[in-house]
C-alpha cells in the first residue's frame, strides 16, 4: 500500500477486475460491453494491475501485461504498460506520477530491463522517461489504382479459413516475423483468441464480420490477412471499403501475392488500413506508389528500465566503442556513462550526452542519433561520437510493433 496524496494504491483482487475494466474505460469515457470484461479479463494479470482508491472510491488505473519483446539480436521481457487512466474528478493531482513510479519499481523487482506502451497523447510519457520507438504508417487507395509495377504471376493458393482454423494456422507465421521484428512482442493462445483474433458484433463500426485469409507456398502457410467488408452501394454501384486488420508475410513473394488477393476482392472501391511499418515494402511495389496516400504516426513508446541488461542483450554493429551520458531523473540508478558496446558503465569522458527517453528511441533502431541531433535532443561532447554512435546502433530491419495493446 503505497501513500499518494492522500490516496492508496493497491492490486484488484481476481473477482474484482470486471470493476478495474469498468473504471479504466470510465477514465476514457466508454462503458465496456459484458462481452469485453470477459475477453479482457482473459488477457489481464491481476497482481499487475494498479488502482487508486479515494477511501471507498476507484478513482485511476495503470497495468502491465507480461511480455517477450524482439530487439535487435534477440529478445528480452518486458512490461507491456497499458490500462493507464484517471477520472476527470482525480486529474492534476500527481497520482499518474506516483502510479509510475509503483510501476517502474515492480518492472524493475520482475528484472524486465524495459516497459513498453501506446501513447493516448503523447506529451503524456516522455517525462517518465519513455522515448517514441517506432513509427507506422496509414494506408489508404482507390482499388483501380493498386496496380503492380511487376507484372508477375500469381503464385501460391489463397484460401477463407475460419477464426477457429486461424488461431491454429496464423501463430506459426506471426512468430517467423516477430522473431525478425524488433518491437514486436510474442502472443499467447489467449491472446489470439481474446483479443487479434476477437470479433464482438458491437466493435465492427459498421462493417461485416472479420475474415480470414491464408496464402500457401509450397503448401505451407507464407501469409495472412485479417479484414472487414464495409458494405456501400452508390445508385447501384459497389464502392464497399475493405478494411484490413493485420497483414503478415515472411517473405517479399509472399507480401505481394497476399496484397494481390486483397487488391482482388470484389465490390470494393477502397482499401484501408492502419499501423504498417513506416518503410513498407508495398510502396516500393506498385506503379504509382503515391495512390497509397500513406501517413505517418507515432507507435511504440519504450523505456529502458535497467539500462545495463538493455545493452547488455541488445546486438550491435561493428564499430569502434562509444560513451554516452544519460541522464534520468526518474530511474536515477541509470544515470551515468555507459560504453557501448561493452555496456559499462565509465568514469572517462562521454562522447554524447542524452536522457533516457531518447536513448529509448534509438534502442530499436527506429531512429538515429543524428536524427536526434537535428531535432536537439543529443549533445556530441566528442567530434565522431554520433557517426560512431550510429554504426554501433544501426539495423538491418526497421523496428514495428503490430498491435495496440
């Protein structure tokens, strides 16, 4: 039990977390479905959920799923921060900060170097220490205009399958990109049932029911997609929208051969979806990659909650050592030079001086240092120290996280 401002911080008993849901989606304005407790009561980890208590009154909610996150050169366990929210009647009150500060302790006593999460808004995290990770993109186009530049055959067979049949085919392939994906995070059987794969009625926004398909090379599963028909008819005219959930392919073949089903189904006049990779390769595969009107957003928040086993696991480049300064008031125990790659920390002279939040933007990889110089936000103490920084820091694959959670 944890003082704060008067208030009391505790876990919610398992019986109890049907109200911790109902209280986080008062904090946002909604009122969950009895069909959303349930599934989300599925995920959650009750002693990982936080709440604040006015005396008898639940007045804001934090938690954490327990995850297995892909960074550059392997994976690490991390904490998946979510169900962040406090009502409007308990806001300025600092009790966001105290229910961060209770959880960065847990994270740190579970040995989970770093916390992950999705920003509401984003002014919110970056002053307990969380830097932007990740970027995705937004695409949207005309059908008529997704023409390929490369006028190959299709390959493959394509074929409907059932949620049911998908929660046994669609893992194997998900896992062959998450383990090739820094950023993205390893799901359970309950996760795809209670939450990719989920499909209540009252969440389609007016869209048919979520579909499933699955492209076979060499008879084995290569691709998915999962998407939504929204039914439009103009004075007899289709102009329905598919919008499309998530996309996976573990190869280039196969990325253009799920696209060309997508692009192929009939009725619709346009194809949606949200949150691909910032460099997708589709752009580079059509004839008039400006038709996929992509816009970019912020995703992935990370926090390196024990810097030392964060750069210990990461891999790096080849490339000659660097010593960085990081500051961070709120983990105070990460303060100090670190060398990299040996992860150690130094008493000798830095060559670049940043806080923590933007040593978590370039964790990934999502961004350089010499981006982070050109926005003023990393001082080289050291002539080379960026160039040097970077060569250490780079990555093949450009980090993503497919989610929200």
């Amino acid at each position: 039990m944890l003082d704060v401002a008067g208030l009391s911080i505790s876990s919610p008993a398992p019986a109890e977390v049907g109200e911790f849901i109902r209280l986080c989606e008062a904090a946002f304005g909604h009122e969950p479905h009895q069909e959303e407790i349930e599934r989300w009561g599925r995920m959650l980890e009750p002693e990982r959920m936080l709440w604040v208590s006015d005396g008898d009154l639940k007045v804001a909610t934090a938690g954490a799923f327990t995850f297995r996150l892909t960074i550059p050169g392997g994976e690490l366990p991390a904490a998946g921060v979510t169900a962040v929210g406090v009502l409007p009647s308990h806001r300025r009150r600092g009790i966001l900060t105290q229910m961060m500060r209770e959880q960065l302790d847990d994270v740190r006593s579970r040995e989970e170097p770093i916390a992950v999460l999705w920003a509401s808004e984003a002014s919110i995290y970056g002053r307990f220490g969380y830097g932007l990770a990740t970027k995705a993109a937004k695409i949207e186009i005309d059908r008529d205009r997704a023409v390929f530049r490369e006028r190959a055959e299709p390959v493959g067979v394509t074929r409907l399958v059932t949620l049911e049949q998908a929660a046994d085919i669609l893992p194997d392939v998900f896992e062959r990109v998450r383990r090739e994906t820094p950023g993205m995070f390893a799901r359970t059987r309950t996760w795809w049932e209670a939450s990719a794969l989920a499909d209540p009625e009252h969440a389609r926004q007016g869209s048919g029911p979520l579909f499933c398909v699955v492209l076979e090379l060499d008879g084995e599963a290569e691709a998915y997609a999962l998407y939504r028909l929204k039914s439009n008819w103009d004075e007899g005219v289709p102009k329905s929208t598919l919008r499309i959930r998530e996309v996976m392919a573990t190869s280039p073949v196969a990325l253009r051969e799920i696209w060309r089903f997508l692009f192929g189904v009939d009725l619709v006049a346009r194809v949606e979806t949200w949150g691909v990779p910032p460099d997708y390769p589709l752009f580079l595969m059509l004839t008039e990659p400006r038709r996929l009107r992509m816009t970019l957003g912020d995703a992935l928040w990370l926090r390196l909650v024990d810097l030392e086993a964060a750069l210990t696991a990461r891999a790096y480049a080849d490339g000659e050592p660097v010593s960085i300064e990081v500051r961070d008031s709120f983990c105070e125990w990460n303060e100090g030079v670190w060398r990299v790659p040996d992860a150690e920390q130094s008493d000798g002279d830095p060559d670049l001086r940043l806080e923590a939040a933007d040593l978590g933007s370039v964790y990934l990889g999502g961004f350089s240092f010499a981006e982070l110089a050109r926005a003023g936000r990393v001082e080289e103490l050291r002539e080379g120290g960026l160039a040097r920084a970077d060569v250490l820091f780079r990555t093949d694959v450009t980090p993503w996280c497919s989610e929200v959670f």
